[in-house]
C-alpha cells in the first residue's frame, strides 16, 4: 500500500496512522523499489515480489561466493543453501 500510493505521487512519510507499521516508512530500500517497479509495471502480485526475490538470490550468491573464497567449495554450497 505505501509503495503503490508512492508510485502514485502520495508520500506517507510521517503519517503512521493506524494501518502503518512505525517502521515502514523508514525501509526506504524496499519502499522506494517497489514503488519504482509498480509505476514501470503496474500493481501486480509480480511486481511486488520480483524485488525481494531478486535480493534473496543475491543474497545466496553472495554467502555461496564468500563462503567459497574464505573456505572451499563444499562448505559454501551449504550456506548457500
């Protein structure tokens, strides 16, 4: 809701309200994303979960990486899983 009613020009920045987690608008990471996939896409279940997907295989890759550097191969393939 806060990054389709940013992707619309609305900025809840400072306007908790009662349907506003205290912490949301601070995610600016996930907030301003997402907001910027939904005005290039539109409001869709995709939309919304492409960006924290794309993270999360970053995120295996990176500690698959690392972990292969600093100690082989067979140890990183269980982190990163």
């Amino acid at each position: 809701m806060l990054a389709n009613d940013l992707a619309k020009g609305y900025i809840h920045i400072g306007n908790y309200g009662t349907n506003f987690n205290v912490i949301s608008p601070f995610r600016f990471g996930t907030y301003v994303t997402s907001a910027f996939l939904i005005k290039i896409f539109g409001l869709s279940e995709w939309t919304l979960v492409a960006f924290p997907f794309f993270i999360s295989i970053v995120s295996c890759l990176l500690a698959y990486s690392l972990a292969a550097h600093f100690f082989g191969r067979l140890v990183s393939i269980l982190i990163a899983t």
